[in-house]
C-alpha cells in the first residue's frame, strides 16, 4: 500500500479526486467531494442527473425512523459564502436545504452522537457533474466556532452520500506510514464490519470489510476500508490509526461513481502503456524507419 498525505480542509473531496487518479488501493477520506478547498472549485462540467433505481430504498426519511433518543435541535442554517455556491440554484424538483439539513443533522447524531443544538450549518448546492451525475446539498458543520464535520446529501432522494469529522489531535503523534499495520489489518477490518452493520453502511448484512490504504487529516493518522454488503453495496470507511474513531463514510450511492471512475482512468493508463510500449518495439524494429522520421 501506498501513503498520501492528506490536505486540512474539505477532507472527502480530497479522497475522492485522489482515488479517481492513485486508484482504490490509497484512498483517503477528507471531506464531501464537491466542497471548496481554500476558496476554489474545479471547473466541471454539468451533466443531466442519474438515479438507480434502487435509490428510494437508501433514502432516509427526516420525518420519520428517527435515531435512538434524538430530538431536533436548534440549529442555524447558512450559505456557504463562496462564490460557487452563490450561483447554484436548486429547481423544483430538489428538497429544500432545510429539509436536507434536518437528514445530516440526524445522520452526525446516529454515526457520532453530535448534538446540533445551538450550532451552525453551512449548506451549498450542488448540480450534478460528469463526476457525481446526481445533485446534491454539501454541508460544513461549525461546531463550537469550528468546522469540524460535513456531509453531502442526494437533493432529491434524500440519500446521503458521505459524512465526515475532522479533527486536530492535541498531542503529537506519528502519522507515518504503518508498515505492520499495512501487513496485519485484520484489527481495523472487523471494526468496520462491526460499525458498518451496527450504522446499516451498505443495507444490511455485511459481506466483508477490506483494507484500502493509509493516510492522514491533519495531525490524524487514517486508515481506510472498502465494505462491501450481501447485497452489493460497497461504502468507504475510515478510521483513526491513533484511537480507532470513525472519522468518515462515503456511501454506495456516490462510492459506486468513484469506483468506475477509478477503471476508466486504470485502463486509459494501461492503453497508453501498450500504446507506448508496441511503439518502442516498432521504433527498435525498424530503426532506419525511426531514423527518417527524424
């Protein structure tokens, strides 16, 4: 396994634009996939939106099956100040920012016992791409004055995408790469089946639970694991190698496009691989033919 270093802001949408060029074996989770990154968003074309047809099967209800001992908090709701976000409109067909607030603050308190109350949530929307080709509403959630968690929620199924904590240790730690861990995963392989079941990650029974890659979000060691449900579904998970928390989840619905993401870009490499190699064995072939060309 490879190591890559992880970037403080915006934590899933760094892993997921890494994991579309270094491939599912490095993935780093580190934040929603379309939240801007010190100010900026990449150019990306817009594309119609997509939907499986299994999707109203994923979608969680803000009205009902709520949580364990959760009660609605008094939060506030604002636009992310960017310039991005300022220019997105959601149409008719999209639910309202507050209702899409309501499921990620439901979500924070089922998978990290967050409490909103008297918090804030910054929300954006954002229109399907060739990336993601489903809109969506992202959110950075200012805990205490800090941006410390997000999530990213379908605008028109209501099923989330991903969720996130970051966070800055207040001790030093090593963020090196573990090479015994890279060996020996097994412990953090069962923690994410146990959590994925527990939390319903892929609807359902659990299939298994694979080592993806290393990394680090600030001063935060992260090791990441591919869950994969009876079912088919397949999620992101991601850990701290310092205390085992539950740092993150990328969901099927918006996993399952990184994935594919992932073989395209694989087999152009490999294309021009063969490209490049069948050029040099005619190039040695044919070494006056070489010569006259230049």
């Amino acid at each position: 396994m490879k190591e890559r270093k992880a970037d403080k802001k915006s934590f899933v949408k760094t892993m997921l634009a890494a994991s579309a060029v270094i491939g599912t074996s490095t993935l780093l989770f580190q934040g929603a996939i379309q939240a801007a990154t010190e100010g900026t968003i990449p150019k990306t074309n817009i594309v119609a939106t997509k939907y499986d047809p299994s999707a109203s099967e994923r979608a969680p209800s803000a009205q009902n099956s709520l949580p364990s001992g959760y009660k609605k908090a008094n939060y506030t709701i604002r636009t992310i100040n960017l310039e991005y976000y300022r220019n997105q409109a959601p149409t008719s067909k999209d639910m309202s920012r507050e209702e899409a607030a309501e499921i990620g603050a439901q979500a924070l308190w089922k998978i990290f016992n967050l409490n909103l109350q008297g918090q804030v949530i910054e929300m954006g929307y954002q229109q399907a791409t060739e990336n993601l080709p489903r809109s969506s509403w992202y959110a950075d959630v200012v805990v205490n004055g800090k941006r410390s968690y997000s999530f990213t929620v379908d605008s028109v199924t209501g099923e989330l995408f991903n969720i996130g904590h970051e966070r800055t240790l207040n001790k030093k730690v090593s963020v090196a790469f573990d090479k015994a861990l890279d060996k020996n995963p097994q412990e953090y392989e069962a923690l994410a089946k146990k959590l994925a079941e527990k939390h319903n990650v892929v609807q359902g029974k659990i299939k298994s639970a694979e080592y993806n890659g290393q990394g680090y979000s600030n001063n935060d060691p992260t090791i990441s694991l591919d869950v994969t449900g009876e079912k088919g579904d397949k999620a992101l998970m991601t850990f701290s190698r310092h205390d085992k928390a539950l740092l993150g989840i990328v969901y099927h619905p918006e996993y399952k496009y990184v994935l594919e993401s992932n073989e395209i870009f694989l087999k152009e490499l490999q294309d021009n691989e063969k490209a490049e190699t069948s050029e040099k064995a005619n190039a040695s072939a044919n070494p006056d033919l070489t010569l006259k060309a230049k």
